[in-house]
C-alpha cells in the first residue's frame, strides 16, 4: 500500500491526467471502437499475488481500459442523455472520496445530513417546486421512482402489505404511457406488483399520454374487480421528450385517488428556466417528483433529487430502527436512511452545492438555453432539408429525425436504411447518436447537452450524418 508521500505523488500526476482527458477528450474515438471480449482477454486470469506500483496499474488503465471506455464527456456524444460532469462536481467527488463518510444517519456526519437538506430546498427555489416538498437524494431516478410506487402501495394498503404481505391485494394496478421510461416497468416487478399489472396507456400524436384513454382504463379496471393505485406521468419522456399533460392527469388521480408521480428524470432541468415552467403546470397533483441533476445539471453521476408531498409516508414506508441505528437527535434532524431503500448512502449533495455555488442560477440558465437553441438549430436545418424527416417537433435539448430519401416511403425500407445509417456513423468514432422507434418508424435521436458543446460541434455532426447518409442511398 502506497504512503502519504506516494500518494501525494501520485494524486498530482493523476489530476494533471484529468486535467488534459477533459482538455482532449473531443479528440478521442466518442464511442469505444473494441470488440466484444477484448478488454477481457487482455486482463489476467488470476489476481497478482503481490502488489503492483501505481504506475504499473496507471499505464494498464491507459492502455487496456480508456481505448475500452465511450467518452460521455465529449462534446461529440450526442447519444441517449447526457451524463454531464464539470470541474466543480469532479473537485468534490475528489473530497467525498477522501472523506470515505458512511452517510446514512445525522450523527454518522451531521454536515452531510444538514448540506442535502439545505440543497434540496435550494432545487425547489430554482426549478419553481412548491415549498411544501420535501426533498431527499437517490442515486437515480429509478430507485426514487421505486420509491413512489412502493410508498404508494403501502398507503393504498394502510400499510399491511409491509407487515403480512400481498394477501388481501392481489389486483393492484399501476398505469403509465406507451412512452414511459422502460425502468418503471423494471420497478413494478421488483415491487413485487407483476409487469401485468402495469397498464400502458396509449399517447397522441405528440406522444403524450392521453389522458381520456387513462380513465377509460381506469373504469375497464374497476369494474373487473382490480384496484388502481398509481399513475407514472413523464416530463420529458426518453424517446422524444414529451410533456404528458400533468394538470389533466392529475385530476383524474384526484378523482379516483391514485398516487401521482412525475418522473422528470432527464427534463426537470430545463425548469431553471421560468419560460419552461409551464411543463410543471399541475404540479399541485402531484404526490412525488424526481429529477436528475446528473443528467443535465453538471453534477457527476449518480445524483437524483426525489421530492414528496406526504415525507411521513414516506418514512413510515422505508423506516427501521435496529438498536444499532438509535441515536438521541432522532426526531430533531432527517435521518436519510428512512427515505429510501438503502442504508448506506454516499455525501451526495457536495458535489452538487459545488455545482451549483460555482456555477449559479444565471450560470446553469446559460448553459441550459445553449443546449436548447443548439436544438432548435438542429431542428430547423433537419426540417429544411429535401431528404430528412423532422420525425416530432423539437422541445428541448433531443431532435428526433431519420433520413427519407426522395421517392421512398416504406417504413420497413426507411427502417433498415436508418439503422445502416447509425451504425455507421458511430463506427467512426467521429459522433456517437442513439435511436429509437416512434410509431414503429426507426428514428435517430441527437442530443445536443453535453457540458461543453459548441455550435461547430453540432455544425460538424450535421455535415457527417448528411454526407453519410447520401452515400448510403
């Protein structure tokens, strides 16, 4: 094991390194070009018997693993969703590290417990979430989503479901959009609620959950005898970044009283900004709301703002107390722990006070508009051009497209030439894209929110994918 000396040595060379990855990083391959395997078979069978120098290890990770890693940090991924980091959020990932704390109660670090709950009420103040939240949080937006499912569970249940199980609430239903992120219906089983039960309500023709057809399924279900009691609504969704129409989704939880929760994971961002609040319009529906600060807010993964309405539901749900866990302060502070499903927790909220003192509301809002005019840009060139085909009408920071040729109109033909289309273009290691299937037509998704991406990035992007799509057909 190295000493404080070495370490101090070595953790110098190590930040010069970070320093110039970040610095080059648009220059390396965006998505890693090895074959399957092939990491692995250049890894040793067996673990060494006797330690290593650092600099042997250092040179292996060069070597062996970057040419292995796809490079969500440069300003040409344009894939999936971003995963922003930035120099503050590194800085303090570096301090939490070095603090190695075990935050899953006040007394086990008091400053971590008091930080997150300071920043969490900072959030509210700058995305326009009403005071009355409480907000606590999770690694990601799945685990707050499980959260909401299983808090909503045990209310439905008065809580028996915790104490002897499933037995008197076998027909449990949960309701989402076609549209909805694919984790809720992950959540759902490990919820112990059966994927059967989760009933995906049809969308428009923007792709957003059609709220008659929601009460439609909701009567068709209540006169078989089953028992609603959740809604999923979507700010943003994966595929095209759909808004469902909270306010109208909500008054049918109202009516019927269900659980609302609003996964925002990717969107809830862009409520920095006061013209986008109007995504948030129905908010007072809402039972829980997640969004993603390491999506979008410059905050290294994981990092997952989760606010409720009822905290005591909440901790009534999760909460245990071994003797282990009895502390004096319980009742005077928030003890994280109880919020949510693990015990263990990490000092999440440093990174993002770094982020956001560093940054500020102005700062973040900068960013954030950048992001969304390149879009737009995206949008409006892709809508001009004879041989693309603007697949929805850009909202935020995703354009969805695929390239039509002139004359040609078969879906399954467009498919096929799109995904040739795709693979090509990150088989070269200039861009990296991501797709999807809207109404079943194969579309190629552009997301233009990398931390540090500029106009010529998204200028260079575009001729690629033009001049590789006309030498396809």
């Amino acid at each position: 094991m190295i000493d404080p000396d070495e370490f101090r040595h070595h953790a110098h060379k190590f930040v010069d390194w970070m320093a110039d990855y970040l610095q080059q990083v648009e220059k390396y391959p965006v998505k890693s070009q090895v074959k399957p395997r092939e990491i692995y078979e250049q890894l040793p069978a067996n673990p060494p018997l006797k330690g290593e120098s650092m600099d042997a290890i250092m040179a292996d990770f060069q070597n062996i693993i970057l040419p292995g890693m796809t490079h969500w940090q440069s300003p040409n991924f344009f894939a999936y969703f971003p995963a922003n980091s930035s120099y503050p959020s590194i800085l303090a990932e570096m301090l939490t590290a070095t603090l190695g704390a075990q935050c899953m109660v006040w007394e086990t670090s008091p400053a971590a417990a008091e930080l997150e709950e300071r920043v969490m009420n900072w959030l509210k103040q700058m995305t326009g979430l009403p005071s009355y939240l409480d907000g606590v949080i999770q690694d990601t937006a799945s685990t707050a989503t499980l959260c909401a499912i299983i808090t909503a569970r045990e209310r439905i249940s008065d809580f028996r479901i915790n104490d002897i199980g499933f037995i008197d609430f076998k027909d449990l239903r949960a309701y989402c959009s076609t549209e909805t992120h694919s984790s809720i219906e992950k959540d759902i089983k490990i919820a112990g609620l059966g994927k059967k039960n989760l009933i995906k309500v049809p969308v428009d023709n923007l792709y957003r959950m059609d709220t008659q057809a929601l009460e439609e399924a909701l009567k068709k279900d209540i006169e078989a005898g089953k028992k609603p009691f959740c809604v999923v609504a979507t700010i943003g969704t994966t595929g095209s970044t759909a808004v469902d129409p909270v306010t109208e989704i909500g008054q049918v939880c109202r009516k019927y009283n269900l659980w609302l929760h609003i996964d925002a994971a990717l969107a809830g961002t862009a409520l920095v900004l006061p013209e986008f609040r109007w995504m948030i319009n129905g908010i007072e529906f809402a039972d829980s709301f997640v969004f993603n600060p390491h999506k979008w807010m410059f905050t290294n993964f994981d990092c997952s703002a989760y606010f409720v309405k009822d905290k005591e539901l909440l901790i009534r749900t999760f909460e245990i107390l071994p003797e282990y866990l009895k502390t004096k302060s319980r009742g005077q502070v928030n003890d994280y722990r109880d919020w949510g499903i693990a015990l263990g927790r990490r000092f999440r909220a440093l990174k993002l006070w770094f982020v956001i003192r560093n940054l500020g509301m102005e700062g973040i809002q900068e960013k954030i508009r950048h992001h969304i005019g390149l879009a737009k840009s995206v949008g409006d060139i892709i809508a001009m051009e004879n041989d693309f085909e603007l697949m929805v009408p850009v909202l935020l920071n995703t354009v969805c497209f695929r390239y039509k040729p002139k004359h040609l109109s078969d879906d399954n033909e467009l498919n096929t030439i799109n995904e040739k289309l795709l693979t090509r273009l990150n088989q070269s290691g200039k861009v990296y894209l991501s797709h999807t299937k809207l109404n079943g037509r194969y579309t190629i998704r552009m997301v233009t929110s990398q931390t540090n991406v500029e106009q010529r990035h998204v200028d260079e992007a575009l001729e690629l994918i033009k001049r590789t799509a006309r030498s396809i057909y």
